[in-house]
C-alpha cells in the first residue's frame, strides 16, 4: 500500500546491527536516522564470521559481491587441532560445499571492514554521529528522543518508531526487560590482530582454525584480504570481569595463558601489538522485545556467548525481518508491526542463544579418556550439514508465514 507520509524510525546504535536496519528499513521505504554515540564511526573488536545464512540475508540489499572486496572466503572451517603438536583432528571443506548446502559461501572478516561497507552504502545524512540517547517517552503516535551531545547540549528528537540496537549494555532495554537473567562464564577472550608477514604459513590459509586444549581454546583465520590474522583465545577469567570490548589486556597475560602449547601459536602471540580482553557473560533470552513503538535489535535483544559466531549474523537477519515488517504500513499500524517482529525472530534468536551455552566445555577437556572420545567422534562428524537448522534458514518463508 503506498503512503503518502513515510514512517520515520530513530535507531539508537550505530555499530552492524543497527546501520543493518537503516539499510533494510530505507530499501522498504522507510525514513531513517541513526544516532550512534561516538563522534568518529569505528567498529571495536576485530575479525568476525560471515557465515552463510548471514550472507543470503544481505543479498536483497545488494552487498554481497562487495564482500570479495575484502573478506576471506573460507576453503574449511572447524579445523580443530591439538593443542601440543597441532595434529589435525577434523577439518570441514566449505566452499562450494558450502554453496551446494546454502546458496552462498561463508567468509571471515574486519568487523570495521564490514561497517564500512555498510555506511557506504547509506546517505551520509542519515547517521548523526556524536549523539547518545538518555532517555525515551512514548506517546499514542510517536515517541521522543532526548539526546545528549559529546560536547554535553541536550537535544530532542522525534519519531515514529524507535529501534535500540544500543548493544550488550542497552540503555533501553532496562526498560522492556528490567529483570535480565545473567550470569558470569567464568571465562574471558582475548582478541588481537597479527600482521600476516609476521604469521606462521598456516596461519594464512583461508581456513578458520580451531586449537583445543586443557581449560582453553584458540581460535584464528586471515582478514582484510589477507592483510591480518584474527586471533581469538578463550581462557580462565580469573579475577578478570570487565565486559567491554574496548577494554585493553596484556600480551604477556595470553602468552602465560598457552605456555606449553604449539611453537605457532606463540609465534601469532608474540607478534601482535596489543590485545582487548573481556569477560564472557552469559544472559538468558529475554521475554520481551518490543513494547508500543519501542523494539530492540542485536545485542540489545540477544547478546550471546560467541562460540557459534551468530552474534551479527543473528542482528542481520533481525534488520531484514524489521524491515519486511515495517513495509508500507502507516503510524497505526507501528505496534502491531513490532509484535510481528518480536514473534518472527525471537524463537530463533534464542535458540541460536541457549545453543551457544556449554560448547566450551567439550573444547577445554583435559588430555585423558573424554578427550580421546571426543577427538574420535570427529570423524563421525558433519557440522556443515548438521547446522541446516542455522545456516539454511529460510527468512522470507518465516517472514510469509506469520503474515
């Protein structure tokens, strides 16, 4: 139904999740501003997956030809090796195995690479940088934005709906769901970014590797083009609490974390020049949403432990739902429309949440009788296949059936 006067959405957030939405939500039509509270757009962390469920959600908006520009297209993935000696104990061929499965290959990338891409591809004046939100009041045909500038002057802003994409620590999610069940891993990941001329040849490959050991795993594969190798370690938090992404930890630490372990990874270790450390909190889904003309999207509403790599994969696919959801619609209709949302993609983002609970304890088993069986069930394994629920899922025939 064509409107005269089109809906206008405020998304607070500008990491993936929400310029994802602004992408889907212009292509339906819709009037966008993003407001991220940094003054200068950068995305924290580093590599992320790009897996193919993720991919096929972004093919409506164009993108995906422009992943070759700077992702690794993975040959394998699940290259789980040991610890001590690297012995191979399972490798999956992806590519057009992968493609034969799923309609689309999977690939590991800069997580600034892919925020790139996406800002690219949105008009300039859509993203209000240097604005965080404090504070959200509903009305009966909108709501209204108090946003607090980096130079400290209060600002007011209007819409018809209200996206918070505000990540793990959601502003407004406190107000849909104040009572959040969450509890600490015990566990932290370090991330850090090697440079490929200082990493060892196998570490280059396009392959997503995977070293298990006692209490602790290790995890890289190249990004950039092949500029840098994405280092990811899961170890004992210890006294270690801090859950931000921007937090610093110490080479050293992650060097005494792996003593013991492969020459390679050592050599991955030492050569990179910094590394961020945070806690892995782990949070239950949650009940609600979307209330009124407020919804939540990402992180927001399903922050998750990483050892699926679904977290962005999970914000994307919410962003296409939101916007087949808010398509063509008039102010009126606006609540309904979130409620649809909430209905599509919460059963699926929280499964993808309960299933990433639990999987470190196979990784981290100590060298002895359950290792064994486990490093023999590999064989037996066929993750590509067995992950139809995840990678082959079909949104538009989700999105058809709760029309």
């Amino acid at each position: 139904m064509s409107m005269s006067k089109p809906l206008r959405v405020a998304i607070l957030g500008g990491g993936l999740g929400g310029l994802a939405a602004a992408l889907f939500l212009r292509q339906a039509g819709v009037e966008v501003t993003v407001y991220e509270q940094a003054s200068h757009l950068r995305e924290v962390g580093a590599g992320i997956v790009v897996p193919p469920n993720m991919v096929r959600a972004l093919a409506p908006l164009g993108l995906v030809d422009k992943l070759e520009d700077f992702a690794v297209r993975l040959d394998a993935a699940w290259e789980f090796r040991r610890w001590q000696d690297g012995q191979v104990l399972f490798l999956q061929p992806m590519g057009d195995a992968c493609v034969a499965l799923y309609g689309a290959h999977c690939y590991v990338a800069h997580r600034a690479d892919l925020l790139t891409m996406f800002q690219q591809a949105l008009p300039a004046e859509v993203l209000q940088l240097g604005r965080r939100g404090v504070d959200v009041t509903q009305r009966a045909d909108g709501v209204e934005l108090r946003l607090v500038t980096t130079s400290g002057e209060i600002e007011h802003a209007e819409a018809d709906v209200l996206i918070a994409a505000d990540g793990i620590h959601s502003h407004v999610r406190e107000t849909l769901a104040p009572q959040l069940d969450m509890h600490f891993s015990g566990l932290c990941a370090f991330r850090c970014l090697v440079p490929a001329h200082n990493a060892p040849p196998m570490a280059l490959r396009p392959v997503q590797t995977l070293w298990l050991g006692p209490g602790r795993h290790f995890v890289h594969y190249p990004i950039s083009a092949g500029q840098w190798v994405n280092v990811v370690a899961i170890v004992p938090a210890g006294d270690w609490q801090v859950e931000s992404w921007t937090a610093d930890g110490r080479i050293e630490d992650l060097v005494e974390a792996f003593d013991g372990w492969d020459p390679r990874l050592h050599q991955l270790i030492t050569s990179a020049t910094s590394a961020k450390r945070w806690a892995l909190f782990d949070r239950a889904p949650i009940e609600r949403w979307a209330q009124g003309r407020v919804a939540l999207l990402g992180d927001a509403a399903h922050a998750m432990l990483p050892f699926f790599a679904q977290g962005a994969a999970q914000a994307v696919e919410d962003a296409a739902v939101l916007g087949a959801c808010l398509h063509g619609i008039g102010n009126a209709a606006v609540p309904q429309a979130l409620r649809r949302y909430e209905a599509i993609r919460r059963p699926r983002a929280s499964q993808v949440q309960l299933m990433s609970r639990g999987r470190e304890v196979n990784n981290h088993l100590p060298d002895g009788v359950a290792q064994h069986q486990r490093d023999a069930a590999f064989a037996q394994g066929d993750p590509l296949r067995q992950s139809a629920w995840l990678y082959g899922h079909d949104l538009q025939a989700e999105i058809a059936a709760h029309a």
